[in-house]
C-alpha cells in the first residue's frame, strides 16, 4: 500500500478564490473527488492539492489553473478527458505596454464577446481572456488552430483575415 502523499502547489488569482470553492464548497469538493485529490485553498489564491496518487495531482492542476485564468469549472472539468488540452498565452508577449495590452484584449474579446465567440464557434474550443492571458481548453488539433488565430489577431491580423484562415485550415485537416 502507498503511504506517500504527494502534493503540488500553484497560485491562482485571488478574486477566483471563490469560484474554485464554489457555494458552500460545492466546487471545491467536486474537483476533490473528480481528481481524486485534496484541495487546500487560501484566501490570497495559494492552492496546494494533495493525493496518495501522483498523476491525481498532476492531472489537478491544469483544472485549478484554467479555473484561475477565468474558466467555469464545469468547463475546466473537461481537461479529465485525455483528448482534451489546455493551453494559455501571455499577451505581455506581444504588448509593448498596457495601453497595448487592453487593446489586444478587447481585440480578442470583440464588441459584447462577439470575436471570442466566433473564435469559439469556428474552432470547436472554449476560450477565456483574464488579466494578461488568453486561455483555451479544447481538443489537441482545435487547440492548436486556436492559438495561432489567436496569435495572428494579437500581432495586428484584421478579425476577417484571421477567421479566413481559421476556415482554410479546417478545410485543409478537419474536412469541414
């Protein structure tokens, strides 16, 4: 029998505390039990799962970071599919300074969420903008189409082109 507990600890902003503790606990006992694991969270955002499993904790932690970057953990949830990935850019990457950073962000975010919900639609992905990053949960291949539309729009691509490309590259590997 193993004995050893392993444990691995992360940070998460603090005012999405709450949401991974969810109503009464909810969530946080629901992520405990789905991962397999115990989850000590403080009230700064310092988070330390734990489970006499390592893969338990390993596979923890991108559910609590996508949780962190602003995902429903509903959504994060679905990083307990092996098909399923997580992914996250900084946009400090491409920003010389914060004025360029909240354009970038209301770029990828679009008048009453319309860019990132066609970005959703067209790739198949779920995507969340959250302080300096944008994150995405989805499968592999869709992931990967998302970061570099993404990556296109944060170098200064027009929405048009960058969906255009989204579409070309469905074609070419999806056969949509």
């Amino acid at each position: 029998m193993n004995s050893k507990i392993f444990s691995q600890e992360l940070k998460i902003p603090q005012k999405r505390v709450a949401v991974l503790i969810g109503t009464k606990g909810v969530t946080k006992k629901l992520l405990e039990r789905k991962t397999k694991t115990k989850i000590g969270i403080s009230k700064l955002g310092d988070v330390v799962i734990s489970s006499n499993e390592n893969i338990n904790c390993f596979n923890a932690v991108p559910i609590i970071t996508a949780v962190g970057r602003g995902f429903n953990p509903e959504i994060a949830l679905l990083l307990l599919d092996e098909n399923f990935i997580f992914e996250m850019i900084s946009m400090k990457d491409y920003a010389r300074n914060e004025k360029d950073m909240a354009r970038m962000r209301s770029r990828i975010i679009g008048s009453g969420g319309k860019a990132r919900q066609m970005f959703e639609t067209l790739t198949g992905t779920s995507i969340s903008v959250y302080g300096k990053t944008v994150a995405i949960i989805g499968n592999l291949e869709k992931v990967i189409l998302a970061k570099k539309a993404i990556q296109k729009l944060l170098k200064g691509s027009p929405h048009g082109n960058v969906y255009k490309y989204i579409e070309r590259e469905q074609k070419k590997y999806f056969d949509v």
